[in-house]
DNA sequence: TATATTTGTGACTGATTAGTCAATCATGAA
DNA sequence: TTCATGATTGACTAATCAGTCACAAATATA
C-alpha cells in the first residue's frame, strides 16, 4: 500500500472518530505508520487532505455505482440501479458514508470546488431529465428530485443501520421503499 | 440578554461557521462581550456548551412545532402542521437548523444522552403509530416513517435553500411536495 | 453603613497544534 | 565503490488551545 494511501486511510477512521479539527495531523501519520513530516510531503496542508480524502471517497463511491448501473435498461431500472447501488455501498462502507455526510453538513464543503461538486451530482441529474422529458417522471424541477431521492437514502440508511436485520429483510425493506419513493415520483 | 444566552448565541455563530473544534473558547467569550473565565462559569467545558447549544435549539424547535399544530385536527392535518412547520422554521432560522444538522453528523452525536434524543422524536413517532393504528398510514415500521419524513424535510430544505424563490412559489413546491409524501405513504 | 455572597474578570499555564527543516536513508546510475 | 537524487524522518517552533485562579465588582443581607 502506497503511503499516501495510507494516510488517507489513518486520517478516515479518525475523522470519523474524532472529528477534523479534533484529528491532530501528528496522530493521522502515527496512526498510519509515518513520520510528521511525510504527511505534508503528500498534502500541503491538513484542509488540502480533508478535501483530497472526500474527493477520494466520492470518486470511489461513483465508479461502484456506474459498475453497478446497467446503461441499455429503461429509466426506472436505471435509476433504480443507482439508488441501490449507492445504498449498498453506503450499507458496506459505513465509515466512509459516515465521512461524507460530516463533511457535506460542515464549514468544509465550502473548500470544495463548485465545479467537482457538480460533476459528481451531474449522471443522476442528466437521468432525471431524461425521464421528465420521457413523461416517466413528475414534471417537477430535476435538482428537487435529486434532493428527494439523495435524502431518502440516507433516510433508509439511518433506519437500516439502527436495526439488527437479517439480509433478507434488509433486501426487503430497501425493495418495498423504493417501489413507493418511484410512486410518488411517477 | 442573560450572559449566557449571549455565549450561547455567539458559539451559535462561530460554530456554523467555523465547526466545533475550529472555534476557540476564547473567541467564543469574545463575540459574546464576556470574559474568558465568564465562559467555564456557565459551562464547565467546552464539550458541555456544545451539547446544552444543540439542546436548547432543538427544544426551541419543538416549542415552534407544538404551537403551530393543531391538536384536535386529523391526523393528516397534524403530520402535516408537525412536517411544515419544521420547515418553516429551518427556513427562518438557517443558522441554527445547520448546527442541528452539523452536531447530527458528528462525533458529538455520541455524547447526546439517547433519553434526550428519544424525548425529541417522541411525539412525532405517537402521532405515527396512531395513523398506521388507523389505517391512515401504510404499515412500515414507524421510525421507518420517522426517518423518511424527516428526511425529506431536509432534502426539501436544501432545495429551497439553493434557489432565490418567491414566498408564493416557495409555498407551492412545499405544497406540491408534502402531497406526494403523504400519497406516498398512505 | 458594614458585611457576606454571588458573579465576573483576564492574566496565566501546561498541553497541544500545524507546519518546518536539517539530517538521514534507500536506490540506482556511472 | 562513489555519487546524486528524491523520499523519509522526527525534533523543533511559534502559535493557539481549554481550563484555572486570585482578585475585583456588583449585589444582597443585616
């Protein structure tokens, strides 16, 4: 593993557990088994690797999501790909949804460049025209049901993860709330 | 203002803008016109202003969303005042609806007492169980429920947070929105 | 008025911080 | 073997931090 892998790493599961500011740049390279100085060979500075590590985290989130999105299918089953492929990714990697979702509610998200944040948000976005332009979907703003469906996400996360489910009822409570969220869009 | 509504409103301030471990006591003390040792009179530590902040928000929230709902209403018109008026108050007061969410996705969660949480989603999980009880409300798990509506509520907010809208369309979407939510679960 | 009690002050401290830098190391070419 | 190069190191620093404390001001009690 390379070393600045590593500390991307070391620097997740403490900012997870600790907070950024109450992550001590000394303690990300101790926890990644460097030294002090290493870890601004790598990034400059302790804001650049906080923004380094979201725009690593959510690169890796779109690739499992475009892998697990099927292009030739209809809109819904397309849309219904990316919603449970990034639910499952969510379900999986929880320390890393966990990151991105206290960077996106902190002073943070500000650093971000507008045009990364975009691009990210842009394939779900181009999707959703498609399917209003199709009359599949509700002719309502494509950003607002980007919102809705994004949050009830994170919705179904937080309840999922506050239960002790077996994978089947897991698979089954996602199912059942995604045919009534594509309702209510429909 | 009482010494310590005026550290609590500056800490308010400071913590949106800068995080929780970003902003130093001191500066703390200092927008709130008091000094340093002023600060540990009222709160014992940092960590302890911090909770009682995020406390005396959301109970600041549910004495909003008590008085603008109807207790004798039907159970649609309550959820509906409960969900709406939570809006209507995140709208009002941006600053402190992005502390809930901040304190939300942080470590700091953790230190919440769960009593504190649970009083919180209290009333609104009662009023749930009645409508499904009822046969108003599908019958998923309640804070299933809880946590889709509420949910939304923020994806709605962020909508309309990003757009320069009138008070007239902001009302229309909010209208629009609700409906389909409450189709979506009945 | 005199005394007691509560409340407020800000200089102070030991610990911790982000970031630096001169020295060391590993590697591979000549 | 020698030398050059770039990666790695960790001791170091100036700044900042949360929290303390001896004292002063304000208020209450007598």
């Amino acid at each position: 593993m390379e070393r600045k892998d590593l500390i991307l790493k070391a620097a997740l599961k403490l900012f997870v557990d600790k907070g950024f500011h109450g992550t001590a740049t000394g303690k990300i390279a101790q926890e990644a088994g460097v030294a002090n100085g290493t870890l601004f060979q790598y990034f400059k500075t302790k804001d650049e690797l906080v923004i380094a590590l979201y725009i690593h985290i959510k690169d890796e989130l779109a690739e499992y999501v475009s892998k697990n999105t099927a292009g030739n299918a209809d809109i819904k089953e397309t849309i219904k790909s990316q919603i449970l492929s990034t639910l499952y990714w969510a379900l999986d990697n929880p320390v890393k949804f966990q990151f991105i979702q206290q960077l996106h509610t902190s002073p943070y998200i500000g650093q971000v460049e507008q045009e990364v944040l975009y691009k990210q948000i842009e394939p779900h976005l181009t999707l959703i025209h498609k399917g209003i332009k199709q009359g599949i979907l509700k002719p309502l703003p494509a950003d607002l049901i980007y919102s809705l469906l994004s949050n009830q996400v994170f919705g179904l996360y937080q309840f999922i993860t506050s239960k002790k489910f077996s994978k089947a009822k897991q698979n089954e409570t996602i199912q059942t709330t995604f045919e009534m969220l594509w309702d209510m869009l429909t």
